[in-house]
C-alpha cells in the first residue's frame, strides 16, 4: 500500500513538474506581472544620508544584444 502511495505522489510531482515545464512562459509572465503590481521600494531613492552603490546585471564576455551589459549606480544625497 506504501509503495503505491509513493508511486502516486511521484506520478504526480512528475506530471506537475512537466506542466510547469510546458507552461513556463505564462508562470514567468505572470510573476512578473505580479511583483510590477506591488508598490515600489524607495528607500534606495529618499535616503540622502548615505552613498549607495547598485550594481545592475552582471555582463559577460560574449556580446549580445538579448543581455543587459553590466553597470553601476551610485546614488550620493
């Protein structure tokens, strides 16, 4: 009885895991339409006492124009 109970659970997991596969577009989609819905942190933006540095993408060697280069910003009052 275990053993097809174990059997089951794998059954599913895999078939979850294929879903998830076929419809990876839409679950990235949609994540992303979420977190663009929440409110913004600022905190970086209003803190005028500090320098802060953000470091945007990390680059790489091979050049395309599908990937974000590296950059920096500095934000000082």
């Amino acid at each position: 009885m275990i053993r097809k109970a174990i059997y089951a659970v794998l059954v599913l997991l895999f078939g979850a895991l294929i879903l998830a596969w076929f419809y990876r577009d839409a679950l990235v989609d949609r994540a992303i339409q979420a977190r663009l819905q929440q409110e913004p942190d600022r905190s970086f933006l209003d803190d005028k006492e500090h320098v802060r540095v953000l470091v945007c993408g990390t680059g790489s060697p091979e050049v395309s124009s599908a990937k974000a280069q590296a950059c920096t910003l500095v934000s000082a009052g």
